[in-house]
C-alpha cells in the first residue's frame, strides 16, 4: 500500500518534472525578452544612456513620421505576406496530397528534395541565388537571356526596385517547404483509408471532391500547425533582401520589410525604443492572424 502512494506520488509530479526544462528556456529565452521589448517600446534607448519613458511616442511616429514605414515597409510587407504566406501555405499542402499518392520511395526521395531548401540557412539560398541572378554577363539568368538575344546588355536584377521584391518571393517560396509541409504530408499519410472507401458509397465521384469532404476535415490540426509556422516565417522573413543586395536598407527600399526596419533603427541607429515599438507591432500582427488560422483550422469538437 505504502509504494502504491509514492508511485502515485511520484505520478502526480512527473509531468511537471518533464515539463520543467521547457519552462525555465520558454521564460527566460521568449517570456522575458518579449516583456522586455513591449516594456522598451514606451521608452527611448540609445544603449548609452538609460531609458527614458516617452510613453505612445514611438507608435505614434510609427503610424503618423515613418515616411519610409508607410510609404514602403508596410506596402512591402503586406504584398510579400500575401504572396508568400497564403501561396506557399496551398503549395505545402498540394505537395503534400501529391506525394501522398505515390509510392513510399518515391515519395520519400522527393520529400526530402522539397524539405531540403528550407533546412539551409538564408546565407546558403542567398549565395545560390544571387549567381543565379547576378546583375553581369556571366549570372545564368542574364547569360541565357543574352544568349537567346533577348537582351542587348545584362540587367541588374538585385539592385532594380523593378525586380527585387519579385525575387524575394520566388527565393521564400522555393524554401518555404518547411516543418509545415511535413505535419500535413504525415497527417494526409494517416487518413484510414475507409473513409475514403465510406466516402465514394455515399456519392463522392472525383478526387476534388475527396478533397474537400475526407482529406481537409480529417487534417485540420496539421493544417493550423502549417498555417501558424506559415505566418510567423512569412512576418518575420526579412533577412533574404539584405543578403540578396547586400545593404539595408534595400535600393530605394524595393525589398524594405519590418524586420529590416526593425534592423535599420535597432543595430545601425541604435534607437532601442523604436525599434522595440516595431517589433510589438509585428508581435500583435503575427498573434492576430495567428487567431485567424486557429478560427478556420480548429477543432470544433
């Protein structure tokens, strides 16, 4: 009886035991730097003199001064996050129904070919990129153009507000098939095959319509999963037009996005306060949608 009470015991707070290491790098690594960054946002913070609590000042500059936030940052960030985060969130799970329907070493090859990009670092993609697009006669896009006689002189691809943002989507999206590719491809793997058998009795006649009534309900948590990493990768991409041009802020600031303005008033102005003010607001976007996909994706069981 008496070792029947300890394991009970001992039950009660294993979870909390397991449960703690998490905790402790969750509070100190994320809970804390965030409330210390809304706490900063109502202050302005050189690093060389202490805070000073300026309280709406830095978002009322944001939202009414910031020129190049209105005019540029928050044009750009609304076109590369409509473009990048609902397009390659359907391309993650177009993929992922597709290799579904293959056989296991096919589709494992191809898996690992599609996941691969996004296991780079934003350097190595940035690195393969820019030879691609590289602005003299000797970038693979420039040498085929001309080789073609499409072009009379190479075009500087990296450095033309014309092309820039255009290139950062077509580079996120080429990486963007992340974790989120894999949860939906694992849960459509997992669909018991009798639903689809009880769904083609019933009156399904085509595969569009398997679709919409048996494989979206039955993965719709790796579905929320998907879009949730879709969005905090979508908003807080930012590096890719730096590396691409190598300056931030971008030409004419053709590839600006919030975090490189985040970058520009924090590391290169050392205006803590406002950029902290920025982050925020990205921190409040990001929850924000990230509710929306939790609204379409849960379970309403």
């Amino acid at each position: 009886m008496q070792s029947r009470n300890i394991d009970k015991r001992f039950s009660d707070f294993a979870a909390p035991i397991m449960l703690a290491p998490y905790g402790v790098l969750f509070i100190v690594f994320i809970a804390v730097p965030v409330l210390i960054a809304i706490i900063l946002s109502f202050t302005y913070f050189n690093t060389v003199k202490s805070p000073e609590l300026v309280g709406l000042d830095n978002y009322v500059a944001i939202l009414t001064q910031d020129e190049v936030f209105l005019k540029y940052v928050l044009p750009n960030t609304i076109k590369f996050s409509i473009m990048v985060g609902p397009v390659g969130y359907i391309l993650q799970f177009l993929l992922a129904w597709a290799l579904a329907q293959i056989p296991k070493t096919a589709r494992t090859i191809f898996a690992l070919i599609f996941y691969s990009p996004s296991m780079t670092s934003g350097v190595a993609m940035a690195v393969i990129w820019k030879v691609i697009f590289s602005g003299d006669q000797f970038g693979y896009i420039n040498n085929l153009l001309l080789s073609m006689n499409l072009i009379e002189k190479p075009i500087q691809w990296l450095q033309s507000p014309e092309y820039l943002m255009n290139i950062m989507i077509i580079v996120t999206l080429w990486g963007s098939m992340g974790i989120g590719f894999l949860a939906m491809l694992g849960g459509i793997l997992n669909i018991d095959p009798e639903l689809y058998e009880a769904a083609y009795i019933d009156g399904v006649k085509n595969r569009f319509q398997e679709i919409i009534y048996i494989t979206i309900p039955s993965v719709k948590p790796q579905m929320m999963f998907g879009a949730v990493m879709a969005i905090v990768n979508t908003f807080s991409t930012g590096a890719i037009g730096v590396q691409l041009t190598d300056s931030n802020p971008t030409p004419q600031y053709s590839g600006q996005l919030m975090l490189n303005h985040i970058e520009d008033y924090g590391f290169l102005r050392y205006d803590m306060g406002y950029a902290a003010a920025l982050s925020t607001l990205l921190l409040l976007l990001i929850y924000c949608f990230s509710k929306l996909a939790n609204k379409l994706f849960a379970s309403k069981d």
